[in-house]
C-alpha cells in the first residue's frame, strides 16, 4: 500500500485578465507551487509546510492541508497522507497564491487515490481552498491552476466553467512588485452597484478579449484587458500602478493592468523581444517610483495546468 | 454619368444576442429591407418609399433618406440619386429595422460614388441613421447588417467592432409576433446602474457567447444567451414571453430571449429539423397566449451582410 511520493507544481495564474472580473482566468508557467505527497501507514493527514523566503500567514498556507483533509474525510482511503506545502509562491501577490497551493494538494492527493479522479471533477475540492482563504467562492484562478489555458467561469450557480480557445502566441508579462495588497482589502473597495454604462463598457471588452484569445490577437486582447469596473479602485492600493502602467504602454505593450486584485500587474506582448522589454521598464519604475522590488515573470498561457512532475 | 440602377439587400440582426446588451449582433438570411438607387440628372436627393405591408412611421422610414443625404452632402458627387426604400421588415420589431434601411441606403449610394468607400467605412453612415431613429447610437445591428457575421462593438468611444470568430454550425430560429414594442419604451424601462452581481453574470455569458460562436458550439451559446439585464424588464412589455420561451425550451431550444427589445425573439438550435420544431412551437405559443400572429425564420449566421443584388 506505501506508494513512493508524488510531486505536483500548480501554477500562478492572471485572474480576471483585466476585464474579465471574477469569471477569466490565465494560466502562466511560473512561478507556482509544489506539494510532495506520499501515502502513510498512518491514518490521517501529516501535513508540513516549506517556505522559500517570505512569511506565510497561516490561514492562508493552510488551504492545502483544508483540501487535502477534505479529500480523506470524503474518500477513505483506507491510509494516511503525509503532505508538504513547499510554498514557493508570494501570498498576497494577485497571481493566484492560495489557488496554486489548493491545486496542487488536490492533484497530489488524487494521484495517490485508488480510483483517481478527472481532472476536472476536484476543481470542487480547490475551490474549498479558495473559500478558507478569502472567504467566498472564486474560481477564476483555480480553474486555470487546475486545467490550464484561459479558463472562463461562466456561472457560478450552477457552476460552470468553460475553456476558452486558445491560439497560444501572446506573451503575458507579468510584474510582482514586493508590495503587499491584502485580497480582502481589494475586495472591500468594490462597488456594490456598476453603472450601466460602465456594464455595457466591461462586457464589450469581456467580448474581445475571449475573441481575442481565440485569434492570438495581441492588439485585440490588450485594448480588451481595459476594466472600468475593478481597476479603478484597486489600483489605489498599489503604489506606482499607473507609472507603471505607462512605462509598459511606453515599451511597446498592447495593455497593462492588475492582475487579480494587484499588487502584481501583467502587460500584453507580442514578441519575446518586446516582453523583456516591458518587463524590464515595468520593473524599473516600480523600483523608482514606488522604491519596491519586483520580480518579472514572461510566459506564453500554460495549457497544461497542474502537473505531476515526479511519481 | 446616367448609371443602371443598384438593388441593395441588407439583412435583420439579432441585436444583443441575449446577454451581449448594447455590444453583439449577429446578422440573419431574412427579413430584410431593399433599396434601389440610381444617379439623376437632377442634383440632391429623390427619395420615395415603397411599404409592402403595414404602416411605417415617417421618422423610421426616413433614415434610408437621411443617410443617403449625409453622404451626398460630403462627397458632393456632381450627380443627384433617386433613392427607393423598399420597407420590407417590420417597424419596432426588435429585428433591426432601422438598421437595415440605414444599411442598404448607405451601400447602395456608395456603389453610385465615383470613388466607393471600403464597407467598413461605411458604418459611421449607417450610424447616423439610428442616432435618428432612436436618438442614441447603437452599433450592434448596424454592424452585423452591414458587414455580415456576428459583431462585437467593444467600445463606442472610440468606436471598436470586431468580427467575431464564428464556426457557423449554428442555427437561429426567429420568431416575429405581430405586436409592437417601441425600442424608445423598452429602453426607458432599463436601470441605471446594475448590481455587481448581475453584472459579473452578464459578463461570465458575454464571454461564453463569444467562445461558443466561435466553436459553434450550439449548447454554450444557448446557455449563455441569458440575460439578467435587459430581459428582466423588457419581458414585461412583450405579451406571452415567458410562455414561448417555455415552449421553445421545451422543444429542444438551447436558448431563447428576445431580440433586440423586442417582440421578436430567437432561439437556439443545433439542427434544422429542431430548429421547424421550436419555431412551429413558439409561433402556436404566441397565437394561443397573446391571440397573436407571428412570422418565423430559420438562418445560419449570414456572414455576408448586405449584398448588391443587382446593378
């Protein structure tokens, strides 16, 4: 019954890619984080933690071992799980943190089931993740974590999640300043209500973006990553956003925004070339402007999702 | 400088397309309106209106005379036009009446210009017919009307459209009742503002509708044509909706709702047999519910627009 131990990477994820508010999310190659897992002769679960650099609140480290314990109440086994969070990814960065962390403990721990699961059927399982640590039900970076490509949620009751096509050459440039944006903060600053208008405005770029991807049509999905409704109260918790924001447009980017509620940010390329670019001017005016290391990341989508990259 | 005559044909348009308020329309085989035109000795504009069927309203049938004027009055061509509006499609019907007359009158004088514009040039024109015709402008039946295929006006400041990607598998069942929703009313009974999470939902089927049309993908666009809305309240001013919105489910549609604002509806179909099964069933509905005739046509997207006919 003792299998050798299973090691899976989840990676970060672009939520919202702008206008999509709570229903798009992309997935990118790094960074993201790993869970080793292993069955044990002892029942229940064994969990550790492995921090790479920064502090990590417990709440929200914890939404792997959440998952992972879930998954055992409802499955019984029949043996134990011993189960390492090497959290390799920023808290609080807007790329999908807690989503990753949850991600991974739910494959790991699928892969070590007798009878596993589809991939698709343990997004409920990490989506319990995401509600231990915001409070509510998001699914638009568990979703890419998970499956990945650029995922859409398109109704969460009943929940329905839909793989947007792809054609995969964009590159996304995507900027974590060493600032701290609490996702509870950021969620507190939205509007109950949308204008109309400003409705009207978020669902037309919503339109482009999802046909932009379908395209690979930089230009069309950069223009479409514009949100009138998140943005512009979010971006108020970032120091330096809309400096930022212009060094990318300066560089040559077809769009820049938050990614997920900030601090981290992402800009659209079409070229590897261009991407260091951007990035390179993106990172250079958070430092001036903001006096905040960043650490860039330039990805094409990562369609695979979760991987299991040791058995 | 005497040319032969041209015969425009330029076609309905789902306006919305369900949850793509004010942003996607999608253009249909028939109805549609006709507009024959020919250079004139004479100089200005000699506009006359043939009605096949009921009564037009001065003001709906004069765009076709309007935009054909705003057009003499800019490239000064050296000729008069006769210009004969041919009313074909009903009037306040939800299906783009308007739209359609602007359209054909625009491409018809076009063709007789010494130097034509390209056909997406040509939009700005049209739009001007529904600035008359409803006070706003609105782009999403001009649009689809003009250059065909399902369009998506991203943003109307600055002016945006994009063709969408369509696999063109799908089919439309439109149903016209013979009551009347003036579009003036069924926009006075929209809200201001919209809560977040009607506004999340109405964006989460945005983008469904956008990545099922370019899948074809019949089941996806059908769900995601709900709209929470627009529909809510301009239901209310078409007699029997919800009734043949039941019966048009019930028959297999994957969709249903309005057009536009109504009355005409459409649904969604993956086949044309289930398609004449769901129109039959709604057109019995709408006689039984409102007392009301209807009109029913089944089309693919018409991915060419408006067409010369003849010239």
């Amino acid at each position: 019954m003792i299998s050798k131990g299973i090691t899976v990477f989840a990676p970060a994820t672009i939520g919202n890619a702008g206008s999509g508010f709570d229903v798009i999310g992309i997935a990118i190659d790094k960074p993201g984080d790993i869970v080793v897992a292993s069955r044990s002769k002892q029942p229940g679960l064994h969990f550790s933690l492995r921090v790479s650099s920064r502090e990590v609140p417990p709440d929200l480290s914890n939404v792997a071992a959440h998952v992972a314990q879930l998954m055992l109440d409802e499955f019984k086994p029949g043996f134990g799980i011993d189960l390492t969070l090497h959290k390799k990814m920023p808290v609080g960065s807007g790329l999908g943190s807690s989503a990753a962390s949850s991600v991974a403990a739910v494959v790991a721990v699928n892969a070590l089931l007798p009878k596993p699961l589809k991939r698709v059927d343990l997004l409920r399982f990490a989506l319990e993740g995401e509600r231990l640590a915001s409070g509510s039900i998001h699914a638009d970076n568990a979703a890419p974590s998970l499956l990945g490509g650029a995922q859409l949620v398109r109704s969460y009751t009943p929940l329905d999640v839909v793989a947007l096509p792809v054609r995969n050459t964009i590159l996304w440039v995507v900027i974590h300043p060493h600032l701290v944006v609490r996702t509870e903060d950021a969620r507190s600053v939205l509007p109950a209500t949308v204008p109309m208008q400003s409705a009207i405005r978020q669902w037309g770029n919503v339109g482009g973006l999802v046909a932009g991807l379908a395209r690979g049509d930089a230009s069309l999905v950069g223009r479409s990553t514009e949100d009138v409704v998140a943005e512009p109260v979010r971006a108020k918790l970032v120091s330096g956003f809309h400096e930022v924001r212009d060094a990318a447009l300066e560089a040559g980017a077809f769009g820049c925004t938050l990614s997920g509620s900030g601090p981290a940010m992402f800009a659209v390329a079409s070229s590897l070339q261009s991407a260091k670019k951007i990035a390179a001017a993106m990172k250079k005016t958070f430092a001036r402007v903001a006096n905040a290391k960043a650490d860039a990341f330039i990805s094409r989508i990562n369609m695979r999702g979760a991987t299991i990259i040791r058995s």
